[in-house]
C-alpha cells in the first residue's frame, strides 16, 4: 500500500484544513523538544507561527534513556498543545508512545509521532491503523530503509493511509554527531513509496550549530519538510538542550530554505 507503484503521484496529506505535507509547499515543524509550560508554547507559536513554521511539535510522553529523567508533562501538556493550537490556528504534533495514549491524543493533536524506540511496537502500529489522524513515523534508530517502509505498511494495512515519514538519524560507531544523518534514504523513500518524507536534523547532529546545514541539504536532497527543536531559551529546555535552536535561528534558518526549495 505504501509502495510508489500503488500511487504514482505523491500522496498529499493535510494536517488540518490549511496545512499539508507531500505537496508543493515545505512543510516545517518547530517546537520544543518537551512541552514544559504554556508561556513557553505561546512564545513560539507567537514568534514563529504560519511564517515560519506550519506546525507546532512539543512531546508529552517522552521516551527518556534514564527513567530518572523528565518524563513529559502528560495530559497536562496535551492541554497545553490543545489550547495553543486553536488560539494560533497551529496544527500540533506529539509522540504517542502506547495504546493507552491513543484516544487522548488523537483528541488534542492534528498529527501522532511514533518515536524512533517504538518504530517496530507493531501492536502500537497496528492500532494506530484505526485512527483518523496523520501519522508521523520515525525511523528506528538501527532500521533499515525496508524495515521503516514495513512499519509503514502496518499502519496502511490496518486502515490508515495517512503516514508521513521521518528520518532522524541512525547509530553510527562515531560519537561525534548523535546520529548519522542519512540522506540516501530520504531519496530512497521518495522513489520506493508515495508517502511524504521529512527530515527531523536535531536528532541526528544532537548539536545545534550543525542543524542548519544539515537541514539545507534535507531540502536539496528532496525531503518534503523538516521538523526541527527550538525553543525561546535552549539553555534551559529541559531535554535536548544541547540541540535546540533559538527561534532568530530557526527564522533564519527557515528562510534560507525558499531559495534551495525553489530549486530542486
Ligand atoms: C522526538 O522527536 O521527540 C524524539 C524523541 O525523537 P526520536 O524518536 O527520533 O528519538
Ligand atoms: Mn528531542
């Protein structure tokens, strides 16, 4: 079903009534890693919101290395998302990471993200087949171009179409950079399946003077969006610090697209 033979033209995917991914337009996500407050949500929907970015990313459930680390706001944070969505017109993303999490998400989000560690929970897949909102699929952190296609096709096989697919980055032996960032796949997909294909940069270079470029040649390279941290103090996010852009420069950044967008 995901396969490009299945539809040959790009599949176009709207993430509420004025924004989509897949078409002519780029389509970029900004947010914090955590969502940790409304103010901090405000802040960037108000700096950045339609011109910069066309939709908001900020995680609730967090899929933390260290159960001592800060696991998310939770429901809390849904109501955070919720409220900042219909104040700003701003289509939200944020990562579901069990079946339980589901209703509540889909009730307050335009899209769901399945992070890179549940890439592969196939019951997970499977049951995020019979929702009716857009999935946001991140490759595993050790999968290959097949398997995250397969990931795919579980969720399309079990009812819903609308997948959007996200490379991230993948385990490398070199600590310099978090991940590899891997653009011979974003090629890849664009040619093997007909879904839309975004690249998220902060992930994969886990430092934020790398992410710029990294994500100029996302766009060179054919993705169909970008979504990328950010945050009004990256000093002080609470996860991912290290990663986040400031919102002058997720603006600059953004900018610096249009012409490589144009081109390709
Ligand atoms: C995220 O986008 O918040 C995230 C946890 O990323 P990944 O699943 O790619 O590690
Ligand atoms: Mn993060």
């Amino acid at each position: 079903l995901t396969a490009k033979a299945h539809d040959d033209h790009g599949t176009v995917i709207a993430l509420n009534e004025q924004v989509t991914v897949g078409g002519d337009e780029l389509l970029i996500v900004g947010g914090p890693c955590s969502v940790e407050s409304l103010d901090q949500m405000e802040a960037i929907a108000t700096r950045l919101g339609q011109r910069t970015i066309q939709a908001l990313r900020g995680g609730v459930y967090k899929p933390r290395t260290s159960p001592y680390a800060f696991q998310g706001m939770g429901e809390a944070g849904l109501a955070i998302l919720d409220r900042v969505r219909r104040r700003y017109h701003l289509p939200v993303i944020t990562e579901v990471m069990a079946i339980h999490q589901i209703e509540a998400i889909a009730a307050h989000a335009d899209a769901l993200q399945v992070g890179s560690r549940n890439m592969q929970n196939f019951d997970l897949l499977k049951a995020l087949g019979k929702v009716d909102k857009p999935i946001v699929l991140k490759r595993g952190l050790a999968a290959t171009i097949q398997e995250l296609v397969m990931a795919a096709e579980y969720i399309a096989a079990h009812g819903n179409p609308n997948i959007i697919l996200c490379e991230r980055g993948i385990r490398s032996f070199d600590t310099y950079t978090r991940n590899v960032l891997d653009l011979g796949a974003v090629v890849a997909l664009k040619q093997i399946t007909h879904l839309p294909v975004i690249v998220d940069p902060s992930h994969a270079a886990g430092k934020r003077e790398l992410v710029p470029n990294l994500a100029r040649a996302a766009i060179a390279a054919g993705a169909d969006g970008l979504m990328i941290e950010c945050h009004p103090v990256p000093e002080e996010s609470v996860s991912d610090a290290r990663q986040a852009l400031s919102l002058e420069d997720m603006a600059a950044l953004v900018e610096s697209l249009r012409p490589i967008a144009t081109a390709v």
